[in-house]
C-alpha cells in the first residue's frame, strides 16, 4: 500500500469515527444524565447512581398522556400517508417525462416550506369549515408533508421494478386489483414498512407544525418543550433512553428475522 493509499485511508477511518462520535456522543451523555442524582439533566457533576428518575417517568401521568398522544397521532398519519403517498408515487411513474417533472416538483414541494408555515396554512384553512384545533389538524398538517417522503421512497422503489412481470399477470387473465396484490405489493413491501417507521419517526419529531394546530392537545416534543421553560428534569431522559432502546432492540429483532427468512432451509 502506497502512502498516498494510507492517508486517504487514515482519513477516511478519521471521518468515520467523528461522524459516529458527533452522532452517538449526544445520545449517551443524554441517557447517563436518566441516572446522575442532580436534578437537572446533566452528567457533570456526577452526584452520585440512582434510579430515581426512572421512577419518576414513571409517575409522570402528563408525560404517559403526551406520549399516548403522539402515538395516536403517528399512527393515523401513517395510516393516511402510506396509501396516498404510494398512490403518488405509482401516478407519478405513470406519467411522462415533461408532466414527470412537474408533478414531482408540485409533490415534493411541502418538503420544501417551513413547518411553522404548514400549520399556520393548516390552520387558517379548516377554521373556515369550523374545525380548530386539535387531533384532526395535528393529524392532517404532519401528513401534509409524511406523505412526500412515503412517495419518494415508494417512487425509488419502483424505479427498479420490472414492468414485463404484470403484463404476464395480465396476459394470463389476472385483473388490476390482483396483479397489484400479489405482484406489485409484495415487491414495494419493504419500501412501505420503511416508509412506515420513517411516518412515526417524523410525527413524533415534528415540533414546528404541531405547535400551531394542537390546540388543547399536547404531544410528547410539545411537552419536552414546555418543560424546558418550566424545569426540566433527567424524567426525560430516563424516557428517551427507554425509547432508544426499544428502538435498538426492534432493529436488531427486525434484522435477526430478516436473515432468517434469507437462510437457506435446511
């Protein structure tokens, strides 16, 4: 190996380790504050082990309401933004080249505006029809835009599906509907389950939308928000960590499950 080769190589090792340094660094400072005695979220000084705060997570009914809150409203965006933004993504490749182009600029354009201007639009335009708000609009603003990141995943997955494979199910008389059960949905499967967790990840994250169309609801980033104001404590924390490791422990579990179905049996 040349010495050109080992430092792009001793370079490359570098940068690595600061990505996952600067990534993972956060999240561990962030889960060893759930156990320090201070009562502010932090690990220096250490005051001392304790698991006091797990405890108090655990009485916390307002944090238990804010995340049962952000699970309603997660899975109702994927359950609207899955079959819309696949149905996109399945008019989109249907379309040709010119009107390609300018329908995939129209879709993807709520991934490009402000999420404090979603909800505030989200806002003004169901109170016209006398909806304030709540759920609905929490539900309604997240998918305005969950759905362009369902159809750019759908969209890329299609792009490598092979078109001959319903032309024969149609030419042995299958109809649309079946052609599209057993043949296209199957092959867009992994996309979809990605698409998914992507729609939970972003509802529970989204802070800027949520905060205009909530109305008396609070979700879990709206909480965490207003306890910095108020006093936040390693409560939290000892929550993240708990949904970090559920988190870890699904994508190990998904993997495992993965690489079994692959083996080859016997």
């Amino acid at each position: 190996m040349s010495g050109v080769d080992r430092i792009f190589r001793a370079l490359f090792v570098f940068y690595i380790a600061a990505f996952a340094f600067y990534m993972f660094a956060p999240l561990v400072i962030m889960s060893a504050a759930s156990f320090n005695e201070s009562r502010f979220p932090t690990v220096i000084p250490w005051q001392g082990t304790t698991l006091e705060w797990f405890r108090a997570m655990w009485a916390d009914r307002a944090m238990w309401d804010a995340l049962w809150t952000s699970a309603v409203v997660a899975f109702f965006v994927v359950v609207i933004s899955i079959p819309v933004g696949t149905a996109a993504a399945l008019v989109l490749t249907t379309l040709h080249a010119r009107a390609r182009s300018f329908a995939y600029a129209l879709m993807v354009s709520p991934l490009l505006t402000p999420g404090v201007v979603i909800g505030i639009a989200t806002l003004i335009l169901w109170r016209q029809v006398g909806v304030g708000g709540g759920l609905l609009l929490i539900v309604m603003a997240q998918a305005s835009f969950i759905i362009c990141y369902v159809m750019l995943m759908v969209v890329s997955r299609l792009q490598r599906f092979d078109r001959t494979q319903e032309e024969a199910a149609l030419g042995l008389g299958a109809s649309r509907f079946m052609v599209f059960r057993r043949v296209l949905l199957p092959f867009l499967r992994p996309a979809l389950l990605a698409s998914a967790g992507l729609a939970v990840l972003q509802s529970f994250e989204n802070y800027n939308t949520t905060l205009f169309v909530r109305g008396f609801e609070t979700p879990l980033t709206v909480f965490i928000a207003t306890k910095v104001r108020t006093g936040l404590t390693p409560a939290v924390n000892a929550l993240a960590l708990i949904m970090i490791a559920v988190t870890i422990i699904g994508a190990i579990a998904y993997e495992l499950a993965r690489r079994r179905r692959k083996r080859p049996p016997g």
